[in-house]
C-alpha cells in the first residue's frame, strides 16, 4: 500500500517536472523525485525505478497490533536483481539513454523483456 501511494505522489512530482503527461517525458523525471513516505522520511526513485525505502520487520500480537522488532536505520535502495540467482547477476535496470531498459543484459549487451 505504501509503495502505491509514493509511486502515486512521484508520478504527480514528476508530470510537473516534464510539464507534460506524455509518458516519454514523465518516465526520465521521475529519476530523483523524492516525496514523503508514510514512515516520516523521504523516498527517493532510483534510475532502476526502484524506491528507496525503510524496512520495518514485526510480529503480529494476539490483538492483531504489530510490533516492530526490526528496523533499519534508514532507507534502502533495492537492487534490481539478485545475485543469488543464476544468470540475474548480468542484469541492471536503468531506465536512463542510451540503455533505457529494465532488463539490460551486460554480458550480451541487450535488453531484454
């Protein structure tokens, strides 16, 4: 739900930026819109169009409340792929030119969908 309502708010900061609802100009200003996350801090979008955000890690109580019992110190920046993953490890998402794509493949130097 978090996710929804900060990508919504970049999306509104970024149509501003390009002055234009065309996706072509709205997708690059979104790299670097920050706006308020609902935890007290700011959330950043990344050139993988990731957001940064904290990690909060709870137990849920007998009356349904939940309890952090884990935080981190800030936001994170999550990677686009994992490393543990056979073959994911050669793929980056950078939505910036010349790459322009969420699924680059830098052993073979494409994307890939």
């Amino acid at each position: 739900m978090e996710a929804h309502y900060i990508g919504f708010n970049m999306w509104v900061k970024a149509v501003e930026k390009a002055q234009s609802f065309d996706a072509d100009k709205v997708i690059p200003a979104m790299i670097g819109v920050a706006v308020p996350n609902l935890t007290g801090g700011l959330s950043t979008m990344m050139p993988n169009h990731h957001i940064t955000k904290p990690v909060y890690i709870g137990e849920i109580q007998a009356d349904g409340q939940l309890n952090t019992v884990w935080q981190t110190p800030g936001t994170l920046v999550a990677q686009e792929w994992s490393p543990y993953l056979e073959g994911s490890r050669d793929l980056i998402a950078d939505w910036r030119p010349p790459m322009s794509c969420g699924n680059f493949n830098v052993k073979t130097g494409k994307c890939g969908g």
